[in-house]
C-alpha cells in the first residue's frame, strides 16, 4: 500500500482539504442491526466502532459542536421508499418501522435537540434536508464516522464534498463488514474525496 500511496501522491492525489471554520460531527446510520449478532448486516468490528463514535460525539458535545445523526427507517418490509435499493439489499428490512434493529446501538443515542436525518438511500444528503440545514447553520465541515465504510459512509462523504462541504472521515469510528473494503474505501476516500484521519487526530482539532 506504501507504493500505491507514492504513485497517487506523485499524480497530484491526496491532498489535503483540513478543517473549516465551523465544523459539525456526522454519524452515519449507528444501528443496533451492526452491532447484534444476530443482524443479518452484522459487523465484526461494529461494536468497536461504535464506542469511538461515541468518544467522538462526546468531545463534539464538550466543545459545542453539533452532532448530526442519520437513521435509516422504512414504513414497512417492503422498503418502498426505497425499492431497487431494498432489491439489491433486501436484508434492508431490518430497518422496517418497529424493527428494535433500526434503532441506535449502545452506547450511541442523540442528546435532545441533536438533528437525526431519516434516509432511505446509502447517502445521507439524497432525498433528505441534510444539505440546507447545514448551510442554515453556516457548517462548512463534517467529521464523519458510521456504517459501512464502503456504503453509507463512502457515499455520504462523496455527497458532502459535491455540496461544497469539507469532509473528514474518522478512521477508526467506520467499520465494514471486512478488513479490505474498509481499508480500500478509506485509501480511496483519502485520495480523491476526503481527508481521512484517526479518532486521536479528530479529538485534538475538536478539543482546540
């Protein structure tokens, strides 16, 4: 992987981005349906990506910077919101109105009047009001954690940067459901899309 990095960075690749002015933290779909064994979209490193994720909402909190949720919920196991994406991932339902599945993963849960955006696709700005509240509170910078990597998590890194927000994924509060997709999307992301950083990175630039 070190020569790859040196032939990207050769072509101009990987440049950083860094941080705004007004930053906000974004976790992507923190549900219990990656974190219970018994979830057919069950993570192995799930649960260890959640406590991050809570680290980093914490220090969000402790320096007033919002947190920002999202939360996939369909009406029923149709997912008719969403039809060719429940198609193509029909262990979707899991996130069926009144599935315990869909909801937030301990030790995870908003702090009253933290935003949580209702999706029904793999980005989080796709069909929601993500993008206009962020520019109602002037935010110019999201600090990314969530499930998967190479899902929810690429797709809405990738969006935040085509609606002209800095994004910044923290390493270790992803997971996916293996070693490599994580890895390649996080390279990739760093290359072309977003600055990817570790949780300890992202602590400090919230603490300053």
């Amino acid at each position: 992987m070190a020569d790859l990095a040196d032939d990207y960075a050769s072509a101009g690749f990987a440049r950083r981005l860094g941080w705004g002015a007004r930053p906000a933290v974004l976790l992507i779909d923190p549900a219990l349906a990656y974190t219970d064994p018994g979830s057919p979209l069950f993570l192995r490193t799930g649960q260890a990506a959640a406590d991050r994720m809570a680290e980093l909402a914490g220090a969000a909190r402790a320096a007033g910077v919002p947190v920002i949720w999202t939360a996939v919920r369909f009406a029923d196991e149709s997912c008719s919101e969403a039809p060719l994406f429940a198609a193509k991932v029909p262990a979707l339902k899991v996130f069926a109105a009144g599935n315990p599945l869909g909801g937030f993963a301990p030790p995870l849960h908003p702090a009253p009047g933290e935003q949580v955006v209702i999706k029904h696709y793999a980005s989080a700005f796709a069909g929601t009001s993500l993008a206009a509240w962020l520019a109602s509170h002037s935010i110019d910078t999201l600090v990314i954690g969530g499930y998967s990597t190479s899902g929810c998590v690429r797709a809405s890194a990738l969006d935040a940067l085509q609606h002209g927000f800095r994004p910044i994924v923290v390493r270790d509060a992803c997971a996916d459901r293996d070693g490599g997709p994580h890895d390649h999307n996080l390279f990739d992301l760093d290359a072309k899309y977003a600055d990817v950083i570790t949780l300890p990175e992202a602590l400090t630039s919230l603490n300053r």
